[in-house]
C-alpha cells in the first residue's frame, strides 16, 4: 500500500522547487531492505535497496535517482485477488532505468542519450508489460531542459493485466499515485493527500531559506506520518480500510490475507529538487516503533547533485 505525491515544474515555481515528491514504503517488516545510499558498484546512482535476492546485481528498487537526472519511483497494484504470475521482479523496473545503459528484459540496450531515453525506456516497459505483475511506475528526467514525467502500467479498471496505459503527466500541478492507477478517486487517502501537499506547497511560496526548506520537509513528513482514522487502539480491520490511511499502522495478523504478522509504512521519504541540488530526507521506521510513528524517529537528510560526475559524493 505504497502512496506518493508530487509537483514537477516545467519551470522552479515561487517556492524555488523544480520537484517535490513525497512517498511512503508499506511492505512486511520481515523482509530485509536499505535505505537510500549511494550504490557501490554503481556510484552514479542513489537509491534504496531491497536486499533480497542474495545475487546483488539481482537486487531492485522501488525509488532512486541518478546523476544524470533520472528518477523513477514504483508502486505494485492492488488485486482484488492478489497472485504473482509476473516473471520479473517489479524492483527491476527502476534499477535497469537507472543504470546508464539500461537494458529491457527483451534483451535491448537503450540509446546511451538522455534525450528520448525516458520515453524509449518507457516504451519497452510498456510492450513488455506481461512479464511483471501488476505496477505503476513514473519515469522522470530531471533536467531543465527536458523536464518530464512518463507514467506506465500494465493494468487499468477492469485490473486485466492485458490492458494497461503509457502517458505524459501534466506538469505544475499535485499528483497522488497508491496502489491504483493514477485518477482513481476511489482512494480517500490519495485525494485528501494531494490536498494538503498543495495547502503545504502554498505555505511555502516565496521563502527560499534553508530553514524554510526543513520546516517544509518537516511539514511533509507529518502529512505522511497521518494514519487518521485509525490509531494504536483502533487499526484497520480489512484491506480496503488502507485505502484511507496515508500511513500504514503496524499490523499483527488482525488483517485477513496479510502474508505475515508484520506489515505497514517501513519509510518515508521527501525529495526536493532546486537546480541540480537535490535534497533527499528519510525516515524509517523499525518495527517496534511503526504503531506510533509520531514517537522518536531520526529523519535523515542528504544532497545529491545532478549531472555531475560519478565519483561526486553524497
């Protein structure tokens, strides 16, 4: 039950942001994952990390962005009845976009030019859309000149995974993304959240300050931290009550058809984007602390600058 929200510009906006993005990681407690870091094998990149499979060049993402100015960010699709018939794992969507010369699970390596690439990249996904179970995935390019959202899916309304849509995102206005495709308004959390990260954006305009930019950050994270209507007395008691929390409050197998007796919001990450400097903030919640995820949790904050050489550091 993942959930993002962003505004990309095709020009920095009053508030000085080319991009702000918000999104929140819900998955099950057991399952091994880094957060953002720069890769060893691939310095260019920053990006967290699930840490299964053991293979490490097998390893996918579900967010992460590059030098040369690529971002991608990932959400699986709800089934109505969940089954796994996908024969590539989802995370590779996001690695393989990142990686300077991505290759599409055809076997085809893209054109090593920026310009086009997002398209062509999206493209591929798009004709090969069978092989992955259901997901949303947003593509962006980053730089200024060529400014850029593509978002692709292999399902649509009726959840066939025969149908499925590829399009440019409008820009300069707030998009919501969870585990539907994008306009679903059937998602409490989706529409209330796109609301607020604009009343949010508002606030913001005309103060470009550091400290404006942490109180912002600070801002987002509390917006995304929000598990109304639910609290540690009263969570969630079937699947379709997640459509309402932004956050996902632990959950101990009170929830049918959850895997595991552990799942909800693993992290939470802010991303704001001001020329090439890209600010990446994150918080992640252990186990122990996700039922109260307003209690004492560090938020770390990073820079990561675009289109400069690879052996630039964090």
């Amino acid at each position: 039950m993942c959930i993002a929200f962003w505004r990309l510009g095709s020009k920095e906006h009053l508030d000085g942001y080319s991009l702000v993005l918000a999104f929140n990681r819900d998955e099950y407690f057991q399952r091994p994952t880094q957060g953002f870091h720069i890769w060893k094998a691939h310095p260019h990149i920053c990006a967290p990390l699930d840490l299964k499979p053991e293979q490490e060049e097998h390893r996918g993402s579900w967010i992460g962005v590059n030098r040369q100015g690529r971002l991608a960010l990932l959400t699986n699709y709800r089934e109505k009845v969940p089954h796994h018939d996908g024969k590539i794992s989802r995370g590779a969507l996001v690695r393989d976009f990142l990686l300077d010369t991505p290759a599409t699970p055809g076997g085809q390596t893209l054109s090593q030019n920026d310009k086009g690439m997002v398209m062509e990249y999206a493209k591929k996904i798009f004709e090969e859309r069978e092989l992955y179970d259901g997901f949303n995935l947003v593509l962006f390019d980053l730089l200024p000149e060529q400014m850029t959202a593509v978002y692709v899916t292999n399902r649509g309304e009726d959840g066939k995974g025969g149908r499925g849509s590829l399009r440019v995102l409008e820009q300069d206005s707030v998009i919501g993304l969870s585990n539907s495709t994008i306009g679903d308004l059937s998602w409490p959390k989706v529409c209330n959240g796109k609301t607020r990260f604009s009343d949010i954006l508002q606030e913001r305009a005309e103060k470009n300050t550091d400290e404006q930019d942490t109180k912002t950050i600070m801002k987002l994270m509390e917006m995304m931290r929000d598990n109304s209507p639910f609290d540690r007395d009263a969570l969630p008691q079937k699947l379709d009550d997640l459509k309402q929390c932004i956050f996902v409050p632990r959950l101990t197998g009170n929830i049918r058809l959850l895997e595991s007796e552990s799942y909800g919001t693993r992290s939470t990450n802010v991303l704001l984007l001001r020329g090439s400097k890209l600010t990446i903030a994150e918080c992640n919640y252990p186990d122990d602390k996700a039922d109260s995820c307003m209690d004492a949790v560090d938020t770390n904050i990073m820079y990561f600058n675009l289109n400069q050489s690879p052996k630039s550091v964090l």
